[in-house]
C-alpha cells in the first residue's frame, strides 16, 4: 500500500518490517543448516572445521527452529495476506511460466499481469515449506532413533541427505536471482519499491495497489501576481 511520504518517491511499500523479519530469520536458520550441514558431511569441511560436538547441536537446533518464524509470521495479518496470494496459481502465472520474455516491457509496463508475486516465487516457496517439513520429520527421526524402525530411519537419512543438496541447488539459484534483481532486493531489505519496478515486474499488483491509495498529480499553484 502506498504510504503519503512515498508519493513524491515514487515508491511503494512491499513488504513491512514483520514479514522481512520472517524472511530473513528463516533464511538465516538455513543458512546455519547448511553450513553445519557441510561441516558434519563433507569430509574435506569435517577434517578442517573439527568439532563435531559443537557443530552437531547448532545443526539440529537450527533445524528444528526453522519453522518458528513462519509460525510467529501467520499471527501477522500482512503475512497471511502473502501466504494466500503465493498460494494462488492463475492463468496469468502459467502465461509468466510459458512466456518466452518474461521481462517483456510494453509502455513502462510488463506485457504478463504478474501479481504480487509471480510464478518463480509460488513455486519456490512451495518448495522450502515444504522442505522444511521433510527436513523437519526426516531429522526428528535421526535425532531421535528409538521410536523407529531401522528401515525407516534409513529411508529418512536417503531422504535427508539428498534434500539437502537440492536445498543448497535451491538456495544458491534464489540467491542468484535476487542479486540480479536489485528492485527485487531492495523490497526485501528496505520494504519499498520504485513504481517503475513494480510497473515492469508487478504491473497487477501495483494496480491493486492504486486503486487502494491512487497517487494524486502535482498540481501547480497559481502564481500571485504581486504587482
């Protein structure tokens, strides 16, 4: 929604501070989930770094934490608002999947009517939720053994340990594509946008979000004639 001091800006408010709290929260939790990750399986980093007894508990704290943020996010009203729109699979999003230019540009705008959010991240975020509660079973079954039965906690480390990877091919693209997006960026670490960013990536959304608060025009003040 627009904010009155952002008018003149020329900017938008994506996200509020609670939402990028969730945001960088759970990516720092698994960041340390891979690092220890690296540092326990990869016998080159486990040689190096040592220190199995300490690296051990970090891992399995940070991963059983992971879902917290989110859990405190959906308290907050902003925070479903996205959870519904990342939920939502339109036919605008399988045009954003066809397209063969998605940066498409007609008259300052995107030629695809993307939403808040497009394809690329529905999909993403459909991942790591449900990475997350994989990852979360899968390890509450490593970390506590007794309960299962030796067939399932083999099934469990496969599972584990090849999510991992592609939990790490994951991350590495998301990061690759948020570095390339500097608008992209900026909402997240600030929590507004420029318009002309939302006009070429979010043109939907940026409608929805002046239609709730329109941007008047600058209307000149009549020059006094002081004579």
């Amino acid at each position: 929604m627009l904010r009155p001091d952002d008018r003149t800006a020329g900017r938008l408010a994506r996200f509020t501070g609670r939402e990028r709290a969730v945001h960088h929260a759970t990516a720092l939790l698994m960041i340390i989930c891979l690092g220890t990750a690296a540092c326990l399986y990869v016998p080159a980093i486990a040689t190096y770094v040592g220190r199995r007894d300490l690296i051990k508990p970090i891992h399995i704290v940070a991963g059983f934490a992971l879902p917290v943020p989110m859990v405190l996010g959906w308290m907050t009203r902003a925070f479903r608002a996205d959870l519904r729109a990342l939920n939502r699979f339109g036919p605008q999003d399988w045009q954003w999947l066809r397209s063969q230019d998605r940066r498409a540009v007609r008259n300052g705008r995107g030629v695809v009517p993307v939403g808040k959010f497009n394809a690329g991240q529905k999909l993403n975020a459909a991942f790591v939720a449900g990475a997350i509660l994989v990852m979360l079973g899968t390890g509450a079954m490593l970390t506590f053994p007794n309960p299962w039965p030796g067939a399932w906690r083999t099934g469990a480390t496969f599972v584990h340990d090849w999510l991992t990877l592609a939990i790490f091919v994951m991350f590495l693209g998301h990061l690759w594509y948020a570095l390339r997006d500097r608008g992209a960026l900026t909402g997240m670490w600030t929590g507004r946008v420029p318009r002309e960013w939302a006009a070429r990536n979010h043109p939907a959304w940026l409608d929805d979000q002046e239609r709730l608060a329109p941007v008047e025009p600058d209307v000149a003040e009549p020059v006094k004639d002081g004579s």
